[in-house]
C-alpha cells in the first residue's frame, strides 16, 4: 500500500545522548500502525519529532511524499498531520462543543477569532463540531462541561480536537491513558471507524488494543527499530520477546 508518512533515519540527539537512531518506518494510507516498545525506548521523542514539537537531529520525514522535516509545529495540522497527547489537554470550564468549536477555529484565526461576531452564531465551526461529535459518539454531551465529563469521555474528546483539522495523518499517544476497563471497548470502536477517514499512528502500552486494532506495528528499544510486522508477527519475535521480558527468560 502506498506510504502516507514516512521516516528516513530519523535521529535525534541531546548532547551526547541519542533517543533516536537512524529510525526509518513507512506507514501505509488507510491503516492503523502501532509504535510499542519497553519504557525508556525512544517512542515520544519519535513522536515529538513527527509533530514537529522538537526538531530532529538528522534524517527526514516525509508526509505524502512532501519533506516535512523542518516544517513548524504549527503548520504541520495545516499540513494534514495533527497529534493527542497522554496528558489531557482540554478546556476544562468550557462546554464540549466550545472545545471542539475552538480547536475548527484555530485553524484559521483570521478568520475564526473575530471577536465583534456573535459566539452563538451558525457556521463552518459549528457544524465541523457538530460532525465530530456524531462521529465520537459525544453528541448527547454537547452541551457537558469537560470538568464534568468521565476520564473515557475526556480521552475520546481529546481525539475529537484532533480530529478537527480534518488530518491525513492522526498521531495519537496513549490514547487509553487512564481508562478504566468498560471505557476502552469505545476507545476501540472509534479507532476502527476512523480508518476509513484518516492514517492513525499510535503510541500504546495496552498490548490487546494493538493486537485488535493495529494493522502494522513497529517495535523500538534503545532509541532503534528491533522489529516491524503485523502485530502476530512481532509478538513472535524472539527480539520483541527478549526486550520486554529480558534476556533470562
């Protein structure tokens, strides 16, 4: 399948210390490709680099064939590649659909902070809310302060933000950080939907969510790829093996 986002020796150094060396992942259109690995492994520097939230040392990205690799943090969602992190980072006293509405409208601000225009009034910014409401399943929490919402739903509406600059390519970290066991099934259900609109990279430490959801999975440790494969493949890998559960066993 043809490549959406890709890494050519991606490498990044502070000082004498290397958190990524040489990474070089092809992610494929229309998949959900995860990142795993031991704690300690190099997988948020990857993913600061893909989002541009820190520049690389060496190497290049590639996002639809375009060189992204200098491109500001900022101009990277415009670009088609937007990012949740694990820590929530929502408006608390606001209402779920002001933060879905806020997020459309940053996209553009000279178009969307105009201040003398009324905040109840119809537009592209409310229907694109409307939409990714439907599509979270958070329609009937319109209205909810996010203070308000559960830690599930609050997770669920951090992919909704992202999801509001219409990416090509959607990077999530951890996306069932902190959820209880009966919050996860909505998690899984929005992931397998969202293929059908977007690429979808993640970062997850829940092995049977990557297992039932992930379609490619690449493996580091050290700061290095030890593996790529379907998520059969590499929980057969007596390297993946090795990594996670040391070399005595």
């Amino acid at each position: 399948m043809k490549p959406i986002l890709e890494t050519k020796a991606l490498t990044k150094r502070y000082g004498d210390f290397v958190a990524n060396t040489d990474i070089s992942v092809s992610i494929a259109e229309g998949t959900i490709h995860g990142v795993i690995g031991p704690n300690g492994a190099g997988k948020t520097t990857f993913f600061n680099c893909l989002a541009g939230t820190v520049p690389t040392s060496s190497g290049q990205i590639l996002l639809a064939g375009k060189d992204i690799t200098r491109l500001a943090q900022h101009a990277r969602p415009l670009a088609g590649l937007s990012r949740s992190f694990q820590v929530t980072s929502l408006f608390a006293d606001l209402s779920v659909f002001e933060n879905l509405r806020l997020a459309h409208q940053a996209m553009s601000p000279t178009r969307g902070f105009v201040f003398w225009r009324s905040v109840d009034e119809a537009g592209p910014s409310a229907d694109a809310a409307d939409h990714v409401l439907e599509r979270t399943s958070l329609s009937s929490e319109r209205d909810t302060l996010v203070s308000e919402l559960s830690h599930g739903q609050q997770r669920v509406l951090e992919v909704g933000v992202a999801l509001m600059s219409q990416p090509r390519v959607l990077l999530l970290d951890e996306p069932t950080s902190g959820m209880g066991i009966d919050d996860i099934p909505q998690m899984i259900t929005l992931l397998k939907a969202l293929k059908d609109e977007c690429t979808i990279v993640l970062i997850e430490h829940n092995v049977g969510l990557v297992t039932e959801v992930c379609d490619a999975v690449t493996v580091l440790q050290g700061g290095k790829v030890i593996s790529e494969g379907t998520p059969q493949e590499v929980s057969q890998d007596e390297k993946v093996i090795t990594a996670y559960l040391g070399d005595e066993l």
